[in-house]
C-alpha cells in the first residue's frame, strides 16, 4: 500500500468539539514557521497574552497559552498549585468533574467530592456545607460549563464560597470561554484554564491559562518542587514572560504554527466584541431550541442552567441514536455529538461554539435532522423546525 498525503473531508461540526475554524485561522497556520526566540515571534507572544487578558477579562499578569489541549491546562493548573497531603473539593456534575478528581489523587492530595446529579448545575450550598466540615481547604475546584450535560454553573457564587473559605479556586472554562461570560477578575477567580477548540473556534491543542497574583505566589511558594517538568510554571514562565524585561530562556518549543492560529481567533474575536459574540451564542441557542422544540424534541437541562453552546438534546421515542448520527455525517457531512459517561445512549449533543454558532449551521442541523429522523419514522412533527428558527433568528 502506498500511503499520499492525507485530505480530509469537510465536514460541519456541531459537536462538543472541536468546532469549524474559520478559514482566515486555518490559513494563518500555513504562515512560515520561525524560531521561537525570534524576536517578530517573542512580539506576537506579547500579543497573544494581551489577546488572552481580554478574553478572559482580567489583568493577570500570569495569562498565557499552555502548550497542549484543555487536559494540559487542567493538569498545569493542580500540578502548580496542589501539594501531596493538600485538601481539594471537587465539584462533579458530569464528566469533567470526575478528571479534576483523578488529577488531585495522583499528585497525593486528597479530594473532597461534592457530587450533583448530571444535568444539574453545581448546588452552592453542598459546596459551603463541604468546605465547613473540611476545614483546611488549599482549593475550590469545579468545571463553569460542563459539556458532558450542557450545565452552566455559577461560577461567580463558587468563586466567593472560595474566598470566603480561603481557599484558591480552579476554574475549567475549556467550554465556556468566548461562548457565555467568563469573567476573571470580577469573579477573582485564582486559575482558570480553556481550550482554543471549543468557543474560540481554533484548532485543538492549545490551553489558554490564568493565574491571579495570589495564585503565582502558591506557584512559589510551594514546599515541594512541581512533580511535573513539563508543566512546572516556575520554568514556563521563563519563557512565557520578561516581567523585567531580561531575555527569553528556552524550556520547550512553542507550537509556533498552532500559536499563529490562536493569535488569529483572538483577533477575530476582539474584532467582533464579546459581548456580541456571547449575544450571537444566546440567539442561535434560542433557535435551535425553537426548531428542536416545534419538532418535538426537548432539551435535557433545566431552563435557567442552560449552556447556550452545546444544547443535550433527549431523543425521540424507539430510535436507533448512532444510526441518525452515521446518516448526518454520511449524507450531509455533519457531526453531531453522542451521550458521554451516564449520559451515553441517552441524549445528543449539539454544538452551536465559535463559527458554527451562525444562522446556516442552526438551519442545516434542523433540517437535515427532520430529513433523517422522517426518513426513520421517528415520531417527531416534520416541516416546522426551520421556520421556527426563522422566526428566532429574524423575526
Ligand atoms: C473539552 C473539555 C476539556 C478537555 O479539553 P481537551 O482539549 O479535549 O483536552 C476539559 N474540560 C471541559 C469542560 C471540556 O469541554
């Protein structure tokens, strides 16, 4: 066999990511690779944590892009901060919750879990009741937007349960970034940790990264060194920042041609404003659930915790789920997401993040679901979904 060069279809994803990269992104990709020392490339890095401190709203001066996907921020973030023998609390309402748990275990720490049901947001008071009983709690931990269920939880509350407990918090916002607010400072948030493949519509494999003043001091004054090299921010940082000005110092190659691409969307999304770009995740959220509903299917989560982002759709009665999604991809090229963890088998997931939150990929998913669900006898209500997005999306 004679492997060529691999050409990938082009597909429309509508899942839990990665989410379309608008071509300007995936162009930037392309520009010529230069050192990572090299001082037009040092320049851009300046740029791309400026870019960073306004997505994330915050003047952070620790704000910077970890070299690897969401899981590598979530792991720079417990191997900086937690200690073997600290105490956590961990907050669990789907999958992700139970990674921050496996990353508190393995440095020796132990985790105190506050377990709410999928699908639900995270209960502040379970959590005030944990931290009370804990005592000596080093940090807050829990996931803004879990895109296993589609919840939104109240990060702010949790960020001052934190504080008031004086514990630091870590907030994953892999999910939520760009797509529903996100707002550091005001929050005072410690560390909080995305991704470029979800709302930022970048390609995967990046982890943008906040850490507060406070949280930089736990990072040096820890009583043990960092058990990971790779992710030790007291190295990183050599190379990451010159707070006083002095020379960059090699610790890893930067993904030079990745760094690009973020520092693309970033511009993209400073361009758009985002406020406007939170705004355009709530309209077509609003209409996929107008279309979805008219049709006859509904939306897992309650109302008032709803990611607008990623939608968990339950499914019509006596239908086979993979065989719809198989047919989306096969015959309209269009991905869409399945259960994860207890919710496997049980609902779809619908992204509507970055660029494929826009009126066509609302549009397109409605219809060809109505094609492929009729075509399948599912009992649903054919011919209505898209004009009650219409209806939504321009009056
Ligand atoms: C996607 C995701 C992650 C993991 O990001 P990767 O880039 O896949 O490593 C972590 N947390 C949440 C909430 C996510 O949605």
């Amino acid at each position: 066999m004679t492997i060529t060069s691999f050409n990938p279809p082009q597909r429309v994803l509508m899942g839990p990511g990665p989410s379309d990269v608008h071509p300007r992104v995936l162009s930037a990709t392309a520009r010529p690779t230069i050192g990572h020392l090299d001082p037009t490339f040092v320049g851009m890095m300046d740029e791309v944590k400026e870019l960073l401190r306004y997505a994330f709203q915050t003047k952070n001066t620790l704000t910077m892009p970890v070299s690897g996907p969401g899981s590598a921020g979530m792991e720079t973030c417990f191997v900086n901060l937690i200690e073997a023998g600290d105490t956590v609390v961990v907050c669990q309402n789907g999958v992700f919750g139970g990674r921050m748990k496996e990353n508190v275990e393995r440095i020796g720490a132990t985790a105190i879990m506050v377990m709410d049901d999928w699908g639900s947001a995270i209960d502040l008071d379970k959590v005030r009741d944990a931290l009370k009983s804990a005592g000596n709690v080093k940090a807050l931990a829990f996931v803004h937007a879990e895109t296993s269920t589609g919840v939104q939880s109240d990060a702010k509350g949790l960020c001052a349960l934190a504080q008031e407990f004086g514990a630091l918090s870590i907030v994953d916002a892999v999910t939520s970034l760009a797509g529903t607010p996100v707002m550091v400072d005001e929050w005072g948030a410690d560390a909080v940790y995305s991704g470029t493949q979800k709302c930022l519509s970048c390609t995967p494999g990046i982890s943008p990264l906040t850490l507060s003043d406070k949280a930089v001091e736990v990072v040096r004054n820890r009583k043990t060194k960092c058990p990971s090299w790779f992710m030790d921010l007291s190295l990183v940082m050599g190379y990451w920042e010159n707070a006083s000005g002095g020379a960059r110092s090699y610790h890893h190659t930067a993904p030079v041609n990745a760094l690009y691409a973020l520092h693309e969307s970033l511009v993209m999304l400073k361009a758009e404003g985002l406020e406007n770009s939170w705004a355009r995740h709530t309209k077509n959220h609003l209409a996929l659930r107008a279309g979805l509903e008219a049709m006859g299917l509904g939306l897992m989560v309650n109302e008032a915790d709803r990611l607008p982002q990623l939608n968990a759709v339950t499914l019509p009665e006596g239908i086979d789920e993979a065989a719809v999604r198989k047919s989306l991809l096969t015959n309209y090229d269009l991905e869409i997401g399945a259960g994860l963890g207890a919710l496997a088998g049980k609902v779809w997931r619908i992204g509507l993040m970055g660029q494929s939150s826009d009126a066509a990929h609302v549009v397109l998913c409605l219809s060809a679901l109505d094609g492929t669900l009729s075509a399948m006898n599912a009992p649903i209500k054919s011919g209505v979904a898209v004009a009650a997005a219409q209806k939504v999306l321009f009056g």
